[in-house]
C-alpha cells in the first residue's frame, strides 16, 4: 500500500454514470488500507501519496436545482456522501481576522459546492473558529465540541485555541485546520465528513515555514481567495498575522505567530476588487497595524495613504477603517497618522489598547510603553483629529495589581472618557509568563474592580456634541432589535435610522413600510440630522440620499462549467501502464501544460511530463456538477485522492490545492 507506483491499475467506469474505477491488476492487494491520514503526505509538489484512505464509491453530482433538477436529486447527493453537497454551519468566535479567516474558508467551500447553512441543526457538519484571547472564549468552543459529539455531527476547527492548544483532550480525534492553512479547509472538510481526523498545523511563515516546491518560501493564504462576507457591505482585509509583542498575558501569539505582513501590492488588489463589488467599508485587521510592514521595510503610513489614496473611490463613496494598533508601534508616525484619518475616505477612528493606567502594572504586563507615553499618543491624535474616535482596552486584576494601580486606571478613563471601552477581567491563560505570576487578585476583587470600571463607563455620555448636528453616512446593517437601519457616521458612531425612506411613488409605489433588511437605505449614502444619543448610539433622521447602493463591476464571462480539471500524482499515472482507454478519456504522456488545460476534446485527456510519470499531470474530464471554477488556470487545478473500494480505486476529485497560495 505503501508502494502505489508499482502497481498495475486498469481504469473503467462503473456503469454509464458511475465513478471512474481504477482496478489493480492483482485483486485484493490494496486491501490493508489506513483508517486515518495526513494530508502532508500527498505531496504539495504532487508527489507520490504515502498512504490511501477508506471512503465510499461516488457519483458524480447533476446539475444544480437553478439549472433545472430538483431539489430532491441534491439532497439525495447529499445524503449518499458526494464531496461538495454537504451542509456546513460556520461559526466564529473573536476579533475582526477570525472573522476574515471564516470569510475565506466559507467562500472557498461555498465554490467547491458546500452549502452554507444558518442553523447548526440542518447541518452535516460544523466549522468552528475559535478565540484564545480569554477563558470563557475557550470554553464556548468546548460547549460547542461537547454540542456536536451528542448530535453526532462531525465538527472541524479552526482558529488560535486549537492551533495554540490541539493537545487538549476534548479535542482528541477532531480534525483541525490550522490559522495558516485556511486555504486547506475543503481537503479537512471532505475528509472529516468521511470520518477521518484531520490536522493541519504546520507554520507557513517565520523560521518553521519551509519552502514551496518552486523553492521560493511559503506564504500566508492569499488574500485573492474567494470569501463569503458576513456583510455584503464590508470587506475585512488582514494585512499582518502575529505581532512582535511578548506581552505576558497573551495566548494569541502562540498562535498567530511573529510578525508577517502581507505584501502591499497583494492588499491594495485586494481592497480595489472589493470596491469594485461594490462594497461601502473596508476593515483593516491585524493582531497590530502599527506593527504593519516592519519586516519588509515598510510603516503603517505608507500602507494606510496607499489604500486611501490608490485603492479607494476617489469621491469618499468607501471608507476604511483602521485596526487595532498598539502605541509602542505608533509613536514615531503620529503626525503622518492624525493626517491620514482625516482623509475623507478614512474613518476618524482608531482603536489604541491602554491596558492599565498604572506604569507598574503595565511593566508586569510587558507593554513597552509607559502612561506618559500613551498619553502623548492620545493627546497628539485627538488634538490633529477633530471628532476622533479613540477606542481603548483595560484588564483589572492582573497580577500585583494594588487598589492604587486600579484607581490609577479610573483616573485615565475618568480623564479621556473613551466613547469605546473594552472591559476585561484578567484570565491566566495557559504557558504565559503572566498565568505563573506571584500576587494573583483574589476572584472577589477582580470582579469588584470590574464593576467599578464599568460603572464609571457608564456614568458618562460620549456622543451628547452631535445632537442637532448635521452629518453624512453609509447605511451598512440593521439594529440589534431590528427596527432600525444603521449608518456610521466619519467617526465611527453608529447612527440609528428609520429604514422607511419617501422616495416619489415612481420609484416606490405603495411604500409604506418596510423591514430594515429590504429598506431602500440599505448601502445607500445618507445625510442625516442627529435628534437623539444614547451610549452606544444615535439616533437621526435622513435629509437626503446623498448616493445610493454602488452597483457591482460586471462579473464577466461566466467560469468555465462542465469540465473538472484535476492533478493526478505522476506515480498513480505512471503506475497505469498502458491501460490508457477511460470509458472515452485517454491518458497520454508528453509536455506537461503549465496552465492545467490538456486538451480541448469532450472526452478526458490526461498530459503528464516525461511520459506519464515523471512529473504531476493533469486530467480533465466531462462533469455535470456546476463546479464554479473548476478548469480554471487562474484557481489552480483540483488535487485528485486516490482511494480504496474493495479491491479497485475511486479516483475522487475532491482535495483542493486550487486554494493553496502560489
């Protein structure tokens, strides 16, 4: 089983729409198969696999229900366990880049045929994205996993507590895909729902990465991946994983790893696609976009004035909002920074963590900064920055933290009364330094410091300057209650609206009412007069629709269909001999075609390098399935996986490289 290459194989296909069936010429010899597998082993050059796996034979699939069959063919194809028909639920916990990351996976799924369900009862499979920031972020993932073990539902995970942590024993026997292999979810997903584990954690970046078979080092999944918005409005774009930190108290970057920036040019490509799908805000995300850049001789500066300036609508029809950025990284560009956000195609926001007022605390904490420090900060951008909106964490209770430290922390937030304010209890995470501190803060007190924090929080009123005033923004959501539209304002604020807008009858006949999710607003541009605030909130009325939602770009020709184009290990086709008749295919030896297109014939055609064998080929074959992308150079070909069904071999197209970043 170990020796596929020097086999004998004879192809057929099992009946007139059957699979496609590779035989062995001896019956029965690939009989000890391995119940488990490792995707590393089949190669990311398409080399020889090392192991085979135990799935079901396959069908191909019919057509979708939009071009005519019905809904029960689909379900059935689900049923039977045809690659790509499943129901996925996909759900995530955490900041904005886990976000981005279910984005990808669910986009990528979504293309391969998956569908995308939104309650977790109706599916046949779970992808959860998990958080390691604090305990109880931990556990939900643990509530979730115990969740799917009962309801028998196979689950996938992702994220930084089962990259940081897979060891953990409710995670036994789960497959795992890891923070840099999202681009691999299709393979653990196809895998996991036949019942294999799965677990891909090996760094693509910094001293672990090793190189890609072209010799050049591996990267981070690119960002050109196809993604599946939470909101069709808003693009989440990471532009760095890891920061250079060692703050004592942080898990996350034994997930997220040292500082790697994306290239510039792969972001500002990535923001111009999205404006051109019409989308209304760009998120810049990023465990530290101060960081940004550092490691190619880059600054946060030069990335931000780029994607304002070179990325953006020139007529402020996008706005981008900034990430969260820590101010070791921000004090040499505070001018350059106040300057850019107040571009108009910048959100006047800014995220700056503080963590505590106390420089004795933040020395325990390993900051790098010191209070004098984070005041200049803060003081320099808010007197650039008219409106500015300046965000900022704390934790009560970290380690050694005195009563005088924590009133310290009042004082600062008592002092520049932050309109956003993250509140956090301390939560020893396990293997950091901070977890192992002497002078823990019993529970009693860390809670009641918590408490007083909060209240103080509450006790003020940061957006009370705009009632009466008159301001521009995009309808982007809806309200937690439903019953309103939700604009953000230049600095951020959240501007309720009623989702009724008196457009003339010609355009509206009988509008009346609406829910906010079909109002007329949705994505549209709106001036608006501020009657009313609240904590969190405004509340106004629209004056006018300054613009409304932009159309998309023209998708352009539509993808290839009907033609699945799929790598083949060169050893499987070596291994064929010269059984090259495949029920109207032919496999056939010669230049291998660098663009993954072998032929422009109805059948399948197979070429390969060095005839047949020396080198990964490809195979193109009829298909029905409404493959989107299938076939096409741009998306990489389909890794085929070869699997054992009694004494033949399924060729199954189900492994998907076409995600793998060149």
């Amino acid at each position: 089983t170990r020796q596929p290459s020097a086999a004998r194989f004879r192809l057929r296909r099992a009946g007139r729409d059957g699979p496609l069936i590779v035989q062995t010429a001896q019956r029965g010899s690939l009989s000890q198969v391995m119940s488990d597998v490792d995707l590393e082993d089949l190669g990311e050059d398409g080399g020889e696999p090392q192991r085979f796996v135990r799935a079901p034979a396959v069908r191909l699939r019919g057509r979708s229900r939009a071009d005519g069959t019905s809904a029960d063919a689909a379900s059935t194809a689900a049923a039977d366990g045809v690659p790509g028909t499943q129901r996925i639920w996909v759900k995530t916990y955490g900041c904005s880049h886990n976000h981005s990351d279910s984005e990808y996976m669910a986009g990528l799924l979504a293309e391969f045929g998956f569908e995308l369900v939104h309650e977790a009862a109706v599916a046949q499979l779970w992808l959860v994205n998990s958080c390691t920031v604090k305990g109880p972020s931990q556990e939900h993932l643990l509530v979730d996993v115990r969740k799917a073990k009962v309801a028998g539902v196979p689950i996938v995970l992702a994220g930084c507590v089962s990259q940081a942590h897979p060891e953990l024993e409710l995670l036994a026997g789960l497959s795992i895909v890891g923070v840099e292999q999202i681009d691999r979810i299709v393979e653990v997903v196809t895998l996991a729902l036949q019942g294999h584990s799965v677990r891909l954690l090996a760094r693509r970046t910094g001293a672990a990465a090793g190189v890609e078979s072209d010799g050049g080092p591996r990267g981070l999944p690119s960002l050109a991946l196809p993604k599946v918005r939470r909101n069709s409005l808003v693009e989440v774009v990471p532009c760095n994983v890891g920061c250079l930190g060692s703050c004592t108290y942080c898990k996350t970057v034994h997930a997220r790893g040292r500082l790697t920036s994306y290239p510039l040019a792969e972001i500002l490509a990535r923001v111009r696609s999205a404006v051109a799908e019409g989308i209304r805000e760009v998120w810049l995300t990023s465990e530290d976009t101060g960081a940004y850049g550092r490691d190619l001789g880059l600054d946060m500066p030069t990335l931000l004035r780029a994607i304002a300036e070179e990325a953006m609508p020139p007529n402020g029809e996008a706005r981008l909002r900034v990430g969260m950025a820590n101010p070791p990284y921000m004090l040499e560009h505070l001018e350059e920074i106040g300057q850019i956000l107040q571009h108009p195609n910048v959100y006047r926001w800014l995220h700056v963590p503080v963590q505590s007022g106390s420089d004795k605390v933040l020395r325990g904490m390993n900051r790098e900064y010191t209070i004098a420090e984070f005041r200049h900060v803060a003081d320099s951008l808010l007197a650039a920055v008219p409106g500015l909106t300046l965000a900022t964490d704390v934790i009560c209770g970290f380690p050694g933290e005195t009563k005088e430290d924590h009133i310290k922390t009042l004082a600062l937030i008592s002092e520049y009364k932050f309109p956003v304010l993250n509140i956090s209890q301390f939560y020893p995470r396990p293997g950091t330094p901070a977890a192992r501190m002497a002078g823990k803060v019993p529970s009693q007190v860390v809670k009641q410091r918590t408490r007083e924090a909060s209240a103080l929080f509450a006790s003020y009123e940061p957006h009370s300057f705009l009632i009466g005033e008159i301001v521009d923004g995009f309808v982007i959501e809806t309200s937690a209650d439903g019953r309103y539209v939700v604009a953000h304002t230049c600095n951020y604020t959240q501007l309720l609206l009623t989702p009724v807008w008196p457009l003339p009858l010609k355009e509206a006949p009988g509008l009346k009412e609406c829910l906010p999710a079909d109002s007329p607003l949705m994505g549209a541009r709106v001036r608006a007069r501020v009657t009313s605030v609240g904590k969190f909130w405004a509340k106004g009325e629209v004056l006018a629709l300054l613009s409304p939602r932009p159309p998309a770009a023209p998708a352009g020709p539509p993808r290839p269909r009907g033609r699945a184009a799929i790598v083949l290990p060169a050893a499987v086709v070596g291994a064929m001999g010269d059984q090259r008749a495949v029920a109207g295919a032919e496999i056939e030896g010669g230049q291998q075609n660098a663009q993954g297109s072998c032929g422009d014939s109805g059948g399948a055609k197979c070429c390969g390098g060095g005839g047949c064998g020396a080198a990964p080929v490809h195979l193109e074959a009829p298909v029905t399935r409404p493959a989107v992308g299938w076939g096409e150079a741009s998306a990489a070909a389909l890794a085929a996986r070869v699997t054992v069904v009694g004494a033949g071999v399924v060729l199954v197209a189900v492994l998907a490289a076409a995600s793998r970043r060149r």
